[in-house]
C-alpha cells in the first residue's frame, strides 16, 4: 500500500463518508509521518471543511496536517507531484471534483512513479466523478451506513465499501467500521439504518 496511487470515489451524497474512509487510510499508512492534503478552494463550501477536532475522534493528530487550498485541479496534481519528493511525508491527498482534462493518464502515471521513487502514498478523494483510465494501485467506492450503537455510544464510523479495482489482489464488497481508539477498520454488520442527511448547501 506504500508508494503507491489510490482513488477513492465518493457515492453521490457520501462526500463526508468519503473524507472520513480516506483520513483512517492515511492514519494507517502516514503513522507519525506528516500528511499533506490538498483540495480546491470551493471544496469547503462544497463539501464542508476539515475538522481538528474530528480528526482527533479518528485518531489523527492535526498539528500534523498540512492542508493546501488550490484554484483548479491542475494546481494540485502539479503541488502533489511536488510534495511527493519530501521524505518527510506519509502520505498525500488530492481532492478532485468531476472530471477535469488535467487528470488524464499522463497525470496519473506521474503520481505514481513520483510516489514509488519516494515511497510516499497518495490517495486521488474524487467527488461527482466517474472513475476513467488510471495506473491507480486500488479503486474503492465508499458510501457512509449507520453506526452500531451501544447505550448512549455514537459507535463507530461506518462504510459501505466496493474495491472495484486492485492490481494485485481481489476486489469485493464489505461494511467496515474505523475503530478510533485501534487506529484500524474491522468488519461490521450490513445494518443500513438512517445515516445523516446531506447537507443542503
């Protein structure tokens, strides 16, 4: 999983999930390196903004976050490119709305040398997007299912995820959960209950 590419497709409406299932990717594969993450500048307005304190909930440390506002897709693929030659880096997140022409096959194929050569990883987080031609390692599809609570327990974040893609492995359908405190996903049960509703702006 190090050193590699991996696209992460949001559901239509599972934006937040989305975020969520990437940020426990990253706190599994940047460990205590430093996490940098990349997305348009509208994407706040779009799909709510990054949250220290929900990250803390993750299990992630915000002081070790670096987070880039951009113009356009161009600029960050061409900002990841160039962080990925930082050792210090754990791992890279690129935001990415749609289907922009600078996300093409040379973009990706880019990303993924640039991440082996340095062994950093990144995760293209794609937002109303139809998956296209990558040399993406892994595709997942992710969508937020309600959480199995105890008492008054929040329980943990849950997903609904397909790997649709996977290079070296077999691809499948799970439920998982993140659990904060282990730092790691573990399987939960197909309960789909209601789950909080999109935000209206």
């Amino acid at each position: 999983m190090h050193g590699v590419l991996h696209e992460v497709f949001a559901a239509i409406g599972h934006e937040a999930a989305a975020t969520g299932f990437v940020a426990g990717l990253t706190v599994r594969v940047a460990a205590d390196k430093h996490l940098l993450w990349i997305r348009p500048i509208f994407s706040g307005h779009e799909f709510g903004e990054l949250s220290p304190t929900g990250l803390i909930e993750l299990g992630f440390d915000p002081a070790r976050l670096f987070l880039l506002s951009v113009a356009n897709a161009g600029d960050g693929l061409r900002a990841a490119h160039d962080a990925l030659s930082c050792v210090a880096l754990g791992a890279v997140v690129i935001e990415i709305s749609g289907s922009p022409k600078a996300l093409d096959m040379m973009a990706s194929r880019r990303l993924t040398l640039a991440a082996a050569q340095k062994s950093v990883t990144i995760f293209l987080l794609r937002f109303s997007a139809q998956p296209n031609a990558s040399t993406a390692e892994t595709r997942w599809l992710v969508r937020g299912v309600a959480s199995q609570t105890q008492s008054e327990d929040w329980g943990y974040p849950s997903f609904e995820v397909d790997l649709v893609r996977n290079r070296h492995g077999k691809t499948g359908h799970w439920f998982m959960e993140w659990n904060c405190n282990g730092r790691i996903f573990q399987s939960s049960s197909a309960d789909r209950g209601t789950v909080v509703s999109t935000a209206g702006n």
